[in-house]
C-alpha cells in the first residue's frame, strides 16, 4: 500500500495534545481495528483544531515538517498489515 499524500495521524498512546507539522491531514483516532471514520482537518488560519470524533487537540508545530509529536501518532499505511 502506498504513503498516504495527505498526513494521517492517530492518538492511539491517549495524550491530551498532539503537535504536528502539517496544517491539512487526516486523524483517524487509534491504530486500525480500533479507527473511527478518517475525517479531514484543515486548520486554515487558526493553529489548532480539535477532531469531532475522538477530541484529539492538534496543535500546528511549523518545525515538524509533516511529522508529529509524540512521533508514534503519525500513521504509516504499513502498520495496517
């Protein structure tokens, strides 16, 4: 399966805040099984956006670059295997 074009991230580890490099991705809540619908967050202006499914805070970080912190909530295509 390919890389996703768009950053998908997770909170599966359950932290009150996520900081990622990417104003426009994906959450998808927990690692597959456990994954709720993938919604589109696009930030706009604002740095911060909350996911309607699971309340995972995003926090827009420009020095992470696409990734995240904690680095394990960005999802990779490969750990659904």
């Amino acid at each position: 399966m390919a890389e996703h074009s768009t950053p998908h991230f997770h909170n599966t580890p359950g932290v009150a805040e996520i900081r990622v490099g990417a104003k426009e991705f994906m959450c998808i809540g927990a690692l597959p099984p456990y994954d709720h619908p993938h919604v589109y967050i696009d930030m706009g202006a604002e740095s911060q956006a909350v996911c309607p499914y699971c309340s995972t805070l995003y926090v827009y970080d420009a020095s992470l670059h696409g990734g995240a912190e904690p680095k394990e909530c960005v999802y990779h295509a490969e750990e659904a295997a």
